[in-house]
C-alpha cells in the first residue's frame, strides 16, 4: 500500500525490478471518506535489458566491399535458422541497429514501427525495441532476418550536399531472441558469426532521395525455413558497447492514417500527379499491374507552380521513389521501407493500371488537446498546426520534413514546447530528445543549433552559443513540468539547464548583457531579407538579454522544485541583475525601447523584465500601436511570434490581439489559410500572394515554429490553462474577442479530461467547464471575482457588457 494523496507519480511500490522482470499491477484508492474504489483491471509490465552484462548480441551486415563515398550502396538481408525445441512460455526480441531496421520471423512482420531505432546521439545512445514473439514462433526449424537500410546512420545528412557516413560506415543488425521453454530452459539467438548475409531487392535508400527497389531481385522465402543457402555470404562482425543501448521512453514511428487521393490531375506537360489533399509526411503504398521490367517512378512536392510539381524548394533532395515491376499476373504492391517525404502531390510514372494511397507517418504519440470555434479559418489553422507538428515529430522535433535538412533544431522546438505538450503527449519523446541534448552539449555549456548535431559548410560549424535556440535546455524542460507535475524531468535535466545559464552569465559579465557573439536574433522576421533570415528589426542582443533572463528564472524555479535553495537564491539573483540591465540598456526613459518592434515589447512583457505595471502598460499600449500601424499584420519572427498575443492580452490590449490573429493579409496567420495551406509555412510569405513560390532557398511549406500561437489559442481564446504543475489546479479563463461566439479546448491531463467550453449569444456568456477527480479550478471571467471549482461539469452564465467582446 502507498499513503499518498497523489494520484499520479506514485513511487513504485516495491523493489525496483531487475531485466525480463515480469509484474502484474492494479490499483485501487481510498477516498476522504475511507471507502475504497474498485480494484483496476491488471496491467502487466515488464522490463527489458536493464544491464550491458544482458547482451551477447553483436552487430552483423553483409561483408561485401562497398564505395563509402556513393549513395548507391546496397543494404543487406541477414538471417539466422535455429531450431525450437520444447513448450514455449515467451519468446522476445531486442532489436536495434547501424542504420535503420525490419525483423521478420517465419515469414510474417515483426512489430508494427518503422523507421527504427530512430535518431538519437548514436555513439552515446542507441535505442533498441521490444517484441513479444512468442505467437510467430514454431517447433522445430525456424528463422529470424532482418531488412536494413541507411537511414540517419551512414545515409546522406545535411544540406549543400551534406555528408555521409556520420555515425559508421557498416549497415548492422543487433539482435537477441530470448526464448524461454516450459521445462525451466532459456534459449537466446544472437546476431554473431552464425547469421548470414546477402543482398536484396533494395537497391537504394535514403532519407532525401527516396528509395529504389527492384522486384526481380528479391528472394522469396528469404525468412523462412528451407531457404536453398545459394548466394548467401557470412555476415561482417562489427562492435558496439552494449552499455550505450538504452530502452525508449516514448512510442516509435508508425503508420497511423491512409490518404486516398482527392484527385488526378494532369499537368500541362501531360504528367499524372496524385493530390492528397493534405500535405503530410510519409510515403506511397502502390498496387500496380504490368510487365516484368517495367518501372514506376514516384516524385514528391508540397507544391505545383505552373501546373508542375515543384521541386526546388527541396533543394537536394532527390524525394523520387522507384519500383520495378516483378510481371506478377496477379499484380503487384509495394510500399518503400527506409525512406519518408513531406509533400502533398506525387507525380507518377508507369503502368496505367496502378493505384497508391498515402501513409502518414510520425512518431505515435497519443493525442491529448483539442480546438474548436465558431470562426472556420481559426480552425483550420489550427488542424495546420497540428499536422505540421505531425509532420516534424518524426522521431526527433525536425525544422521541416521534405528538404535536404530535417533536423532537430533547438529553437523551433523551444518556441513550439507548450503547444506541443497541450496537443500531444510528448513527454517520454522530448524527453529522450532532451537527453541528447545534454549528450551534445559541450564542456563549457553550449547548445547545439540543432541535436543531433551534423556538420554543416557553413555557420553552424563550429557550434556556438546563441540565444533563443541554447535555452531550450532550461525553457523546455519546465514546460514539461508545468504540463505534467514530474519533477523527475527538472532533475534530469538541471545540470544541462545549469551549464547553459552559467555560460551565458560567462559570456555576458558583469553587466549582465549578453552583447557580443553570433546571434540569430528574431530568426525569419517578416521585414528580414530572403537571403538573411536573421537581419530583422529587433536588436538581436535585446534578445539575447531576454532570454538570459528568462533562462535565470527558470533555472531558479527549478532549484526550487528540487529543493536546491542555494542554487535557487542564485539564479534568481541573477534573473533579477539582468532583468535590471535588460531594462536599462534597451528601454529608454519615455518607456519606448531602442528597437521598437513588436517583438521587443512582446519580449519584455512575456518575460516580465519591465520594472512596473505602469511600464507594463506602457509597453502594451506601443505595442498596440505598432500592430494597428502594421495594419494588424504580423512583424515577428520565431522569436516574438509565440509572445506577441499573450504580451497584448496580459496588458488590456486583447481587442488589438484578435485584430493580429484574425488578420488575413501577408503576413499574417491566416494569409497562409486563405491560399489553400494545410500546414504551417516555414515563412509568413513562403507562398507569394501572386502565387509563386518565395525565391529564398529556405521555403518549406511544412515548419511548425510560427503556429505557437495556438498554445494562446489554447489558454486565452477558449480559456484552459495549468494553475499548477500537472493540471491539479486548472485556470478557466476564457477571453472572448475577435466576433468570436464560441471557443472550446480539451486536453487530457495527467489526471484526467480537462475541458471548457464557451457561447456568447446577445451579451450572454455561457461557459461549461469540466474537471477530473483529484484537481480543482479557478474561473475568471473578465470583470467577474474568482470563482472556485471542484471536480465535476459546471456552468457559470455571465452578461458581458457591450463592446468588451
């Protein structure tokens, strides 16, 4: 029994337990009034391989000569006969590789993933995966084998024809089935010596260039028993530290909808290109009839301009995926392995008779926030929202999913952190993406731009410290918190938060300013040139400052949390020093500030560095002026965009914060809505208003940076926000506005459904909230007192005086 008035993040009861540890577990709890619930249905959990001393498995590939240098490198099939020899209790599989993997055993698919082991920070952190075999499994002779592929690991990184080879040169399988027997025995086949090798109908793949398959080449009954031995080679035996393999902590890549096309088009140039309707990430699955030896090529895009599908925002990604045909008379269906595309149209080549449907692939997180209201525009970008989250959650938190680069940039994810952990539950991904970023973090405390880190031509190598992207390791993890009430995310992550701050304090010194170094500043602000994303309004060592700051205080929450009251003391000493001279070098004496943009003010009333609520004020009231002297267009970049509404809603501007998300000319959240966009742009402009496409060499029409405004969406339109960590205490605070005459969120907490919804009908607010058992709220309408709330629905009518609205 656990004596506890938590309900969620109880410490395990017992002992922890120990590697292929089996434990059945149900839970019951006792309310206020001693009675008892009824007993939960069991669960049953089970651990992996806890210890390096658990693995024999080494990592084997085919043994073939190979040009290290060319994308054109076959990947190998390996496989190992074994016999089965007695009653079957269990039978698992831990599986990883160098490069990416699929295990098949008899015949049949193993698991349901793919594109595993994912990425991670490969010398440091390898995952592995889990699989209950025991059902595929048979007397006598049996085989287990495994398809490989290039993926992160050796296939083509990076941009301006990037690098190859990063992580190793060998393609490997690492894998151990543990069988356990009846009679008490175990039985374990490894990959060793014993595996054999050959090569297979892949012919190439890769990430950006799509992949080639040749149906001639493949080897039918290649995972099954009584397999003829005939060109199959001994397997290479290569080496890897079992203590780098490490277990997931969040759910892998999968396949979780199919897009039929919503039409055939034929371009001017007489070229079929399917249109999905959506732009995702994933791949086509093909049925298709034809002769032996014919080919089908499939190209991707997000975009068509002139008709065509459009490739050069892609830059060098090839995204062309080949298939030639077997000449089965029954037909023939294929779905590439190792390789995924962010588009929206494919342009296909071949046979007549051939059908396709999309795949849409991320990592299969469990969705936990919903938006809704009453304006069609204001919801479609928010489903924008949520598919280009979709799209970039593809193992790691990519910039964008279709061009030479998808990689896991650290600012993107900083500014996205709160709307992501609203719409998904992402915690065991960012957290296991957050341990590489402590893995990638150098000596001194520097932030990669992006984890985990690849070389780059130019700018990003050598690594730098930089504002706004480097505070991902302190901003970040207390949004987790904040979201889900684990402290135990704050203590794995403090030292990283830690180093970074007292790097920057190095960096800045004794007046607290950090005014010297490369900056990204207000990355993609609206007036910046195509050709310097980073040349906007803003002074970029304001923003450095900022962020310095706000970076302090978080680190000081933090101690706190973790009882570090020396640490705490500290770090928000520091927050108020910088604080103190943000405001003296960047904040005049008449309260305007030396760059007097809409992210400089957002800047300072987001990270609350101004010194009263009079300047509060002030700054709102500028920034009200510069919104309405735009034209109620946005002039933000990724920086001030995710601040920008709250900075105007908190100080009395909320009529000029709707003004700002309702508006439709570019730039502007809507613009995009309003030219067809279903996902959101990496540019407010990446599609120009005569419809072509933005000449600047970053133009990805799938980034999820710039639709952090939904986390206001979430929080000030239809009002649901945390009160305290873990959603135990809930803030219902709608704010209607905008013509807006209803709005409504959902989010399922750790403890629970969340939800509010809101009608104004003649001057008349109705709005419904709901809380689960185990958490209590607050609501606060605008002019109305506080109102406590205990779990349960319930209803609070209020009339709204005319023009607040």
């Amino acid at each position: 029994m656990v004596l506890s008035a938590e309900q969620i993040l109880v410490p395990w009861p017992e002992e922890p337990l120990a590697s292929r540890e089996r434990a059945t577990v149900r839970v019951r709890v006792q309310g206020t009034d001693r009675s008892w619930s009824m007993w939960s249905p069991e669960t049953e959990i089970e651990t992996g391989l806890l210890e390096p001393s658990g693995w024999v498995a080494r990592p084997v590939g085919g043994a073939w000569p190979e040009d290290l240098d060319s994308d054109d490198r076959r990947p190998a099939l390996v496989r190992r006969a074994f016999d089965v020899t007695g009653g079957i209790v269990s039978a698992r599989v831990y599986a990883s590789a160098h490069g990416l993997y699929e295990l098949e055993i008899n015949g049949t698919r193993v698991g349901d993933d793919v594109l595993s082991p994912g990425w991670t920070v490969y010398p440091k952190r390898l995952r592995y995966y889990t699989y209950d075999v025991t059902g595929l499994l048979r007397a006598g002779e049996n085989v287990i084998g495994g398809w490989l592929g290039d993926g992160w690991y050796r296939g083509r990184l990076g941009w301006r024809g990037g690098f190859r080879n990063l992580f190793g040169s060998d393609l490997s399988l690492i894998a151990q089935l543990e069988i356990r027997y009846a009679d008490g025995r175990t039985q374990t086949v490894a990959t060793d010596a014993d595996w054999l090798a050959a090569t297979g109908p892949i012919v190439r793949t890769g990430n950006y260039d799509g992949e080639d398959y040749d149906a001639r080449d493949e080897r039918p009954g290649w995972s099954s028993p009584g397999l003829d031995p005939a060109g199959w080679t001994p397997v290479a035996v290569r080496d890897r530290d079992p203590a780098t393999l490490v277990a997931p902590t969040g759910p892998p890549v999968r396949c979780t909808e199919e897009i039929a096309p919503v039409a055939v088009l034929t371009t001017p140039s007489g070229k079929r290109v399917l249109d999905f309707g959506q732009n995702l990430v994933g791949r086509l699955r093909i049925r298709v009839h034809g002769e032996r030896g014919a080919k089908v090529v499939i190209r991707t895009a997000e975009v068509l301009q002139d008709g065509e599908l459009y490739q050069r925002p892609l830059r060098d990604a090839r995204s062309t995926d080949t298939y030639v045909l077997a000449g089965r008379p029954g037909g023939e269906e294929w779905e590439p392995r190792f390789t995924f595309h962010g588009f929206r149209y494919a342009e296909v080549e071949g046979p007549a008779d051939l059908d396709a449907i999309a795949r849409v692939l991320h990592s299969d997180l469990e969705r936990t926030g919903w938006f809704t209201c009453s304006d069609p525009l204001l919801e479609r970008l928010h489903e924008n929202v949520v598919w280009s989250m979709r799209g970039n959650f593809v193992d790691i938190p990519t910039d964008c999913p279709q061009r030479d680069e998808r990689v896991g940039w650290t600012g993107d994810l900083q500014v996205f952190a709160p709307t992501a952990a609203f719409l998904f539950d992402v915690t065991g991904m960012l957290s296991s993406w957050l341990q590489d970023v402590a893995a990638e973090q150098l000596p001194d405390g520097t932030v990669p731009w992006y984890v985990p880190v690849i070389p780059a031509h130019e700018v990003w190598t050598p690594i730098r410290p930089g504002a706004a992207w480097g505070d991902v390791a302190t901003l970040t993890p207390w949004v987790l918190y904040e979201r889900t009430g684990d402290s135990g995310l704050l203590e794995a992550q403090y030292g990283s938060a830690r180093a970074w701050v007292d790097l920057v304090d190095r960096l800045a010194g004794e007046d607290h300013l950090w005014d010297s170094g490369f900056q990204l500043g207000d990355w993609l602000d609206p007036s910046a040139p195509p050709d310097d994303p980073a040349a906007g309004q803003t002074d970029k060592y304001l923003v450095a400052t900022a962020y310095f700051a706000a970076s302090s205080r978080a680190v000081a929450r933090m101690a706190t949390v973790l009882g570090r009251e020396e640490d705490a003391a500290h770090y928000e000493k520091l927050a108020d020093a910088v604080g103190e001279a943000f405001c003296a070098a960047y904040v005049l004496p008449d309260g305007r500030m030396v760059s007097d943009s809409q992210t400089a003010y957002s800047l300072a009333i987001g990270f609350d560095l101004l010194p009263s609520e009079d300047a509060r004020a002030a700054a709102g009231a500028r920034l009200a002026e510069l919104v309405a002297a735009a034209g109620n267009r946005i002039a933000t970049g990724f920086v001030g965009t995710p601040l920008v509404t709250d900075a105007l809603s908190s100080t009395g501007e909320l009529a000029t914060a709707y003004d700002l998300l309702l508006g439709r000319e570019c730039p502007s959240w809507l613009y995009p809505v309003t030219q067809g966009a279903t996902t959101i742009w990496e540019r407010w402009d990446s599609l120009l208003p005569d419809g072509r496409v933005n000449p600047g060499s970053m133009t990805s029409f799938n980034h999820y940076a710039l639709g952090a405004v939904a986390d206001w969406l979430h929080r000030v339109v239809a009002g649901l926000a945390p009160l305290a960590p873990g959603y135990c205490e809930v803030r219902f605070a709608p704010r209607p506005g905008g013509g807006l005459t209803r709005a409504a969120a959902r989010h399922r907490s750790p403890y629970g459904m969340v939800g509010i919804s809101w009608e104004l009908v003649d001057g008349t607010l109705t709005v419904d909230t709901e809380l689960p058992t185990g958490t209590t709220g607050v609501l606060d309408l605008d002019g109305e007192p506080p109102h406590a709330l205990g779990p349960g629905k319930h209803r609070h009518t209020v009339t709204i005086a005319a023009g607040t609205s």
